[in-house]
C-alpha cells in the first residue's frame, strides 16, 4: 500500500472518490434489490409522515410501475437534474437531517463518507446507526452499490445501472 501512495503522490493527483468494481449480477437478482429499496423507503415516509415530503415521496414511490436494469453507463443519462425525480431524494434527505445530532463528533465523517461515490445515500446508510430509524431501508441501495451499480427514480421507474 506505501508503493501505490508513493505513486499517486509522486504523480501530483490524489483519488477523491472510491468506486466499486462493477460485477456480473443477475438481473432478477438487481430488480429484487430494487423491489426492496422501494419497499423500505416507502415504510420509512409512510412513518414518517408528519415531515415535510415525506407523504408525497411515498406517495410517489406506490407508483413506481417497474424496476429497469439499464446497460452499462446508460444511468448517467438518469442522473441529471432534468431527468430524476427529486421528490424521494428530498424528502430522505430532510428525514435524515431532522434524526441527526450535529453536535455529534462523528457528524465529521458526514462529507468523507458522501466523498464515496459522490453519494449520499451511502453515506446515509453508512452513518443510519445514528439516526435511530426502524429498520433498515437502504441496505438493498448499499447491495446495489457494493456490486457496483446505483440506482434513479426517474418517471414511474426506478433505473439501475452501472
């Protein structure tokens, strides 16, 4: 591990982001992880309610029609602001803040854990211990991550890919 350091300092770049190694996965076997991530988000703002977002973003999530597994990099073409759906996005992010303790010394981890993947949702997942939320809704979103995929509401659709 000193070499490769020694290497990318020597080279003036360091990697900021950490990305996970795309592996062959079934496509059942994403759609199933995906089915789950709707499922848990959906119970979590259901729960949740009384937030602002939260009864819309389940609301939205109950007409989700299917779960699409897209060729490699066709999710970039999700990602823009233009084409996902911000409303489920949203409202996690404001039920996330209203369970977090900023004064919590590890609250400082908060930006390193996004720097994985650029990703906030697996720095949510990573840090979910501290929110004291039932369950565990975004492990399904950390699967996909871990295999190497993401995932986009966008429409009436939740998109995965690579």
């Amino acid at each position: 591990m000193i070499c490769s350091i020694r290497t990318i300092l020597a080279k003036d770049t360091v990697p900021g982001y950490f990305y996970g190694k795309t592996v062959h996965v079934a496509e059942d076997v994403l759609k199933n992880y995906g089915e789950h991530l709707i499922r848990g988000l959906k119970h979590l703002l259901k729960e949740h309610a009384d937030l602002d977002g939260a009864e819309e973003a389940a609301s939205y999530l109950d007409g989700i029609e299917e779960v699409v597994v897209l060729a490699p990099r066709e999710i970039e073409e999700y990602r823009s602001h233009d084409r996902y759906d911000p409303i489920v996005y949203e409202a996690l992010s404001d039920l996330v803040s209203e369970h977090t303790d900023y004064d919590d010394p590890v609250q400082i981890l908060h930006e390193a854990y996004y720097s994985i993947d650029c990703d906030y949702w697996i720095s949510y997942y990573l840090q979910s211990h501290r929110y004291g939320l039932e369950g565990d809704p975004l492990a399904p979103y950390f699967e996909l991550y871990r295999l190497g995929y993401s995932a986009v509401f966008s429409g009436q659709k939740l998109f995965i890919g690579s």
